[in-house]
C-alpha cells in the first residue's frame, strides 16, 4: 500500500508517522505542501505539529497550501484521509471535517498520556479494535478543544461520526478525564462517509513497548487491513 505523508513547514510529526506506515507493511512517502497530485496513493496522511506557526489559527494557514486542492478532492471522491493533532485541526479547517479546533479550556499546552474510548470498531481506521476498549496514547496540543455549535453536535453524535472519546481508567467520561474541554470528550471523529477520520492524540507515538503504549498500532494495522481488503 502506497501512503503520502503530507509535510508542511513546522510539521514536526511527519517522519513519525512515515515510521508508523512502514512498521504496518506500507510504503509511505514524503509529499511536501507545495507539491500536487495525489494519484496512484492509497492513503494519505497529515501529521501533528505546528504548522506556520500556528500563525492566526492552528491549521489555517497550511489549510491553503497548494496540496490541500488535492486532498480534498481526494477525500471527496472516497479516499481515505487520516490527520493527527494538526492534521486533525487542518481537516477541520478545510472543512473535511465538522466543527474546529480551538484553545485548550485550561489555556496551557497538554502534554502527556491519555485515556481512549473506541465509540466503533466498524470504521476502516478502528476495526482493529473492539467497540469500547480503552486506549492509552499520548496527546500534546494546545488547541485542542473540540467545539461545534449544537446542530453540528447533534448530527455527529446521532450520525455515529464520533470514533474516539476521552475517558477514565473506568471507561467513563468525566470531567477530569477530558484534558482539553473538548465537547462530549470528543477525541476522534469521522466524516459522514467514514473515509476521512480527525484525532488529537498521537498513535505513532504509541507503537513500541519502548514508547510506553502500542495501543496505537490498531489505527495503521486497520486502514491497511482496509485498503487489502479493498484492493482484492
């Protein structure tokens, strides 16, 4: 399987997530942000980091890079589309995504590890997974508080578009469990069509014992399991 990892200026998140590609068998490669086309790819990937700076809005700029034309045209004709911390607030900004980014309620950068609800199993990034068992990987973000206007939240809880939701070692979500104040602890979601999925927290950084948690190797492990399937 033939993924692109998307690098813009400040990513700093984008060879992490090319390792995490070749440990599941993919063959990834770097597209930088000025680059077109996105044929003959089977996935693609935008890292966390700290694109333009976080000038105006996390995600803002980076979201008129020349590339995004192509990965929303991408997306929109199906193709899978994974963002991570600052991939997921880009997606966001380009609208491939419903509702944004914005400051941490505490106002201050949290970096540290975090427990993961998986809401469904039945996605082409979670069926690796079962349906509520709970993850450990790690967050860092200061902009990670999920927020959308009522309506928007509606449709995505009644649609099932969220995937991962910030819990506690009981599975719950509580108030202290959410380190960011995002909306319902929304951690992850999906699009409508399921082929697009946005997370704050950090799966490849969660793929070796030696990291602390390979609880994020179920993402990659399903999107190739995904694309096989589909590829035969």
């Amino acid at each position: 399987m033939k993924v692109a990892v998307v690098t813009f200026p400040g990513s700093n998140c984008d060879y992490d997530l090319y390792k995490a590609a070749q440990q599941v068998g993919a063959e990834p490669t770097f597209i930088w942000h000025r680059e077109r086309g996105l044929d003959g790819y089977d996935a693609v990937l935008l890292p966390g980091g700290f694109s333009y700076g976080d000038y105006l809005r996390a995600g803002a700029i980076a979201r008129m890079s020349p590339v995004m034309e192509d990965v929303i045209a991408y997306a929109t004709k199906g193709g899978p589309v994974l963002g991570i911390c600052n991939g997921f607030q880009i997606l966001c900004e380009a609208g491939l995504l419903p509702g944004a980014l914005v400051r941490n309620s505490g106002l201050k950068f949290a970096s540290k590890d975090v427990l993961l609800r998986v809401e469904r199993n039945n996605t082409i990034f979670t069926s690796s997974y079962t349906a509520g068992q709970v993850l450990r990987i790690p967050i860092a973000h200061g902009e990670g508080n999920y927020e959308a206007d009522r309506e928007t939240l509606e449709r995505i809880e009644e649609g099932g578009q969220v995937v991962f939701r910030y819990v506690d070692s009981a599975g719950d979500t509580t108030d202290d469990a959410n380190p960011n104040g995002s909306w319902h602890g929304i951690a992850g979601l999906v699009n409508e069509g399921g082929n697009v999925l946005g997370m704050m927290p950090h799966p490849e950084r969660a793929m070796e014992d030696l990291l602390g948690s390979t609880d994020g190797i179920g993402v990659f492990t399903s999107l190739i399991a995904s694309l096989s399937a589909l590829a035969s």
